[in-house]
C-alpha cells in the first residue's frame, strides 16, 4: 500500500499525545532535513500557496519596486475571506520558474522566510497547517517521516 502524503495517521497521534519533546523533534528534523535538501530543486512552495502578507511586507516589497503600496495592493494581492492579505491565484508573480528562484528573495514576506514552519516553537498549535505541508513540500514529507518512526 502507498505511503499516505498527509501522514494523517502520525499527526492523529501527536494530536492525541501531545508529546512534550515536539518542538525539539520537530527543530532536529527539520535541521536534517534542509541541511540535504535545496528547495530550488522543487518550488512547490511558490508555485501552490500563497503567504499571508503583513503590513510591513507590503511596504517593504512596495518600496523595493518602487511603487505606491496602494499600486502594490492593486496589482499584487487581494484579501481572503479571513481578512489576510494573499495573491489572488498561484503561482507566485515572484518566482521565475525556469529555476524556481525568487526576484524579491531578501525582501520576500515573513511566512515565506519562515516556511515550512516545521522550527518553531508551538508545533502543536499549528498541526493541521503543517499536514497541509506534508503534502506540498518534500522537506516536511521528509520531517515527518523522521517524527513518524519516533512517535510511531
């Protein structure tokens, strides 16, 4: 039988126990994890989701391009139905897909520079957006087959 991408088995178990190790097993699989991985090999990131996007990040990209952050607004995001500023569609306008690199990369948001969010403190609290990971990002795949064979 195939493997299960959202590893919906091991996070029904972490729900449940509520390790209290998770966040240091969570940051030392994650340091395993992307000290082999590149990310440019993939993209997935980029290319399915969009960051929410905070004040200061509109108005730090807005200026880098040199625009009005009302220019920027109009012509880069929308608001979701929760109120979050998000690209209307994917992929993101940023990414040049030829090489999966990112024009704005040293001004990029702050949920794309602490994506995957699999090194944080509280994994608990963000299990169901980190299974949501699992499935677009073969780093957190990786992560949780590591967590899987300890909480297993």
């Amino acid at each position: 039988m195939p493997k299960d991408p959202s590893f919906k088995k091991v996070f029904q178990r972490i729900k449940a126990k509520k390790p209290r190790d998770l966040d240091l097993q969570f940051e030392k699989a994650h340091n395993q994890v992307f000290e082999e991985l590149d990310c440019l090999t993939c993209g997935n990131c980029c290319k399915t989701t969009s960051p929410m996007w905070n004040e200061t990040d509109i108005q730090r990209v807005a200026h880098l391009l040199k625009m009005k952050v009302t220019q920027f607004l109009d012509q880069y995001l929308i608001k979701d139905a929760d109120g979050d500023w998000v690209y209307p569609a994917a992929p993101c306008p940023f990414l040049t897909t030829a090489d999966n690199t990112c024009q704005i990369y040293e001004h990029r948001p702050k949920a794309c520079r602490e994506y995957p969010h699999t090194n944080r403190k509280n994994m608990q609290g963000i299990i169901a957006l980190t299974q949501k990971n699992a499935v677009i990002c073969p780093g957190v795949a990786q992560i949780m087959e590591k967590l899987e064979r300890i909480y297993n």
